[in-house]
C-alpha cells in the first residue's frame, strides 16, 4: 500500500454521469473514461481507492430533499449507483455516503483516511464547483494535501470549472494533471 495517498472519486453516480441521469451532464461523461484510467494506474500502485455517493434518504427527512432543487441521488433509485465503467472493487475500495457537498462533513471519510495515515487526497468527479471544490476545502481544513486531478473534475460550464480549478490552486491545495501524477506516482513522489 502506498502509504501516504489515497484516491477520492467524488460522485460518479448514474444520476450525474449517465445520459438517463435526473441531473446528468455530458461533460461527466466525457471524464469517465479518465477516472477509470486514473482508477488503474493508483490499483497498480497499491493506493487506497474512495468512492463519495451523494445520497438522500428515501423515507425520512432530509433537508436538501426541500430546497427546490431537482431531486436526485435517491436511496433505492439507482440513481445513487456508482457508475460500473468504473469498476468498484467491494473487497478493496470504500464508500463513504455523504448527504452535503463536503465529502468530510458526517461521514466517517477522516477517519479512513487517518486510520490509513493518508496525507495526500488525490480527488477527481463532479462538480467541480460544489461537490468537489466543498471536499477540497474540508481536506484544506483537516490538514491533508488535496491535490485535484485537472482531466478528471467536470462541472456543466468549462468557464465555471477553470474559475475553481484557479481559486483551488491558488488557495487550497494542487490541480495536478494526468501525466504529472503519473510522473509523480511512478517516481514516488507522493510516498512521503
């Protein structure tokens, strides 16, 4: 195992990334091919895989479910599905279910990853601007090293998304691309 670095792919779900999706967007589509490479080159390193499924709870009270936005992610829908082209291993990965934008905020994320001494989050999914720049900032907050992975982060406006990439490299941790990780992973780099 890779000591020090982890892998989060934030809410890949069929409601998000398939075309049948109640908030799909293509560009979700378009990174899913890029997760899964990112995927098999940190299997190959032995690095610790994380999958956050946004989630709302069927029956009982959720206040997101209120807030006028589309409903989605639906316990029970399938929309809440982790995308299969992203090949989930149940005996090696883990899922944290998460109910806000933060993939920190209630769930047990921080305590994986102290229990596995991780120090670097490699992050990926969508949005950039909400789910994925809100995670950002809790691992920013909890003292990791968030580092986004710039081919692999998708939002429905390419203005939108390189305005928080910007602002997440400015401020927040590191947007790294796909080959640089590579270089980086391959070199060991991110062991320390």
């Amino acid at each position: 195992m890779n000591k020090k670095t982890a892998l989060l792919i934030v809410d890949m779900l069929f409601d998000f990334a398939h075309p049948d999706g109640k908030v799909f967007y293509p560009q979700n589509q378009e990174i899913l091919p890029r997760i899964r490479e990112v995927i098999d080159h940190c299997r190959e390193k032995n690095i610790l895989i994380i999958f956050a499924k946004h989630y709302h709870r069927k029956y009982l009270f959720d206040k997101e479910l209120g807030s006028g936005r589309r409903i989605n992610c639906l316990e029970g829908s399938g929309g809440e599905d982790i995308m299969p082209e992203l090949g989930y291993q149940e005996e090696t990965d883990y899922i944290v279910k998460k109910r806000r934008y933060n993939s920190f905020l209630g769930t047990d994320l921080d305590l994986i990853l102290r229990e596995h001494d991780i120090r670097n989050l490699l992050i990926c999914g969508t949005k950039t601007n909400c789910c994925i720049r809100a995670t950002v900032e809790g691992a920013y907050h909890l003292d990791y090293n968030p580092i986004v992975i710039k081919e692999c982060v998708a939002t429905n406006d390419e203005v939108v998304n390189n305005v928080h990439l910007a602002d997440i490299e400015k401020y927040l941790g590191s947007v790294i691309t796909m080959k640089k990780l590579y270089e980086k992973l391959d070199g060991g780099e991110l062991d320390d």
